[in-house]
C-alpha cells in the first residue's frame, strides 16, 4: 500500500529551495538579470535601437540636470 501524501509532507525536492525564500528569490534576480544582459546585447547589436536608447539616455540626462540645478 502506497503511503498518503497529507497536510504537511514535503512533496518538493530537498534541494529545491521553498518559495518566496531569500536563495528563490536570489534565483529569480539572477534570471532575471541573464534576461537583462542578453536585451541589452540585442540593443547593443542594433545600431538604430541603440542610437534611440542614446537618445532617451541624453534627454533624460539634460532634464535631471535641470531639476539637480
């Protein structure tokens, strides 16, 4: 006879960290942060995307500067 699975049994994998704990989220900011690098090769690779982003970037840049003085 087959052993229930009831309230309180482990059902994942002992390595597999439990959610919403500090190493799931310290995985979840490193996928994240992979997904970051590979858009930002993309962007890097296109030369209209990143003549664009440099634009926003310098827009951005002149209204800090106004609020900063």
């Amino acid at each position: 006879m087959a052993k229930k699975e009831g309230k309180g049994s482990r059902t994942a994998r002992a390595d597999s960290p439990r959610p919403g704990s500090a190493a799931e989220m310290k995985k979840f900011r490193a996928e994240q942060d992979l997904r970051t690098l590979r858009e930002s090769e993309s962007v890097k690779s296109d030369p209209s995307r990143l003549r664009a982003a440099k634009k926003i970037a310098r827009e951005e840049v002149k209204a800090l500067r106004k609020i900063g003085s």
